[in-house]
C-alpha cells in the first residue's frame, strides 16, 4: 500500500511510522530524515540544505522531488511505502501523482498548541534517530538514548523561532494540500491529539488487516 501521512511538524507522523511499518510490511520514507543524514554526512545536499532547514523554511521542489523520485525507484518500495514529510507543496503532489500515484493520504489533525508542545519537548537521538519527549517520554539517563547509548538533542528547527516559522510554511504551503488529496477522495482523517498507542489503535481500526496488503 502507497501512503502519505500528511500534517504539521510535531503531529506524531514519524513515531506513528515507525510503528506502522511492520503492519504493512513497507519502508518508511522520511525527507527531514534523508535531508538530515546528508547534513550529518557533509555531502553536497547536505551542505545545500542546512540552512535552509535549520531556519524552518522548505528546500526547493525541485531538490526535494527528484529526491523522493530516486528513493521510490529502489527495490524495497515498488510494493508500498509510507511517505512522511512529503509531498509538502502542491508542486510536490503533482509530480508524485505522475511518477508514483498513491493510495490513501492519512491526514494527521492536531491544533496548533500541541504541536508546539511536542515539537518543544522533543529530543532526537543523533546515532539511531529515535524520537524522545522531555516530559511525555524521557530517556532514563538525560540526554542518552535507551535504545543505542546515542547522544540525544535537540533538533535546531526545533527552537521556538523555528517553530513558528514551521507553523507558517505548513499553514501557507502544505494544508492546501488536504483539499487536494481530500477532492480526489484519497483523504482518512485520524484525530493526532492522543498519545501515540491510542493513535495506532485508530489507524488499524481504519486499516484492518484485509485493507493493508
Ligand atoms: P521534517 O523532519 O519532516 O519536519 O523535515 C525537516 C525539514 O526538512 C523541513 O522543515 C524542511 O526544511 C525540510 N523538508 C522535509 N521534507 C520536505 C519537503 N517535502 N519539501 C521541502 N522541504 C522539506
């Protein structure tokens, strides 16, 4: 099954993938991620990037689709993926319908005050890339990932300036986006609010077994 999980920064899309991924048996497919390994990598993307990201604005359509173009024509994707973080402009949404059509967009409802809880508490392992919440799920030793010893940080376009720049882009750019996808009959709304085990509950209810193949 081809998916998008569509909404604002902090909306819970990456740790709900992570999640998701084994149900359906497909990659889970993270532009902020690709663009953050290029950066930790200092390759060329990386260094074209950085800023751009840090300060909370998009990279360039073209940059970003023919990015996702070349990772959907790997072998593990042909079945299905779940792609997060992207399509994020309707640019985006057009040239993935010409080179990849998907099936269903899950849009991912949450008020601005929660992201901006989430997005402010939320603290990255830089090895394993593991999300962590400074209140709602801390590592036990602070600032060490549980899970590989990692350093854990906090993500630069996760400070407050950032975060409001986010908000903007995703209000101005992106939400026009559910409309799109919601006038092609391709939209499944799940409310993004509770914590991540009572989202997954509603994702299967939406997606049951005989749905996800
Ligand atoms: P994310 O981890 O999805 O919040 O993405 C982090 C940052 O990467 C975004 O704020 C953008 O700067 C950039 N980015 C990720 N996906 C896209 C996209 N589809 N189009 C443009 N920029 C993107």
């Amino acid at each position: 099954m081809k998916l998008i999980f569509l909404g604002p920064p902090g909306a819970g899309k990456g740790t709900l993938a992570v999640r998701v991924k084994e149900l359906l048996n497909a990659p889970h497919i993270s532009t902020g991620a690709i663009f953050r390994d290029a950066i930790a990598a200092g390759t060329p993307l990386g260094l074209k990037v950085n800023a751009i990201i840090e300060s909370g604005k998009l990279v360039d359509d073209e940059t970003t689709i023919a990015l996702v173009k070349e990772r959907l024509a790997q072998a593990d994707a042909q079945d299905g993926y779940i792609l997060d973080g992207f399509p994020r402009t309707i640019a985006q949404a057009e040239a993935l319908a010409a080179f990849s059509p998907v099936d269903t967009v899950v849009n991912f409802d949450i008020p601005d005050a929660g992201v901006i809880e989430r997005l402010s508490g939320r603290r990255v392992c830089r090895k394993c890339g593991f999300n962590w919440h400074k209140t709602f799920n801390p590592p036990k030793r602070e600032n060490i990932c549980d899970k590989c010893g990692g350093e854990v940080y906090t993500r630069e376009d996760d400070k407050p300036e950032a975060i409001a720049k986010r908000l903007e882009v995703y209000r101005e750019q992106t939400a026009p986006l559910i409309d799109f996808y919601r006038k092609k009959g391709r939209l499944i709304d799940i409310d993004a609010s509770p914590m991540v085990d009572q989202i997954l509950e509603s994702f299967k209810e939406k997606f049951p077994p005989q749905k996800r193949a």
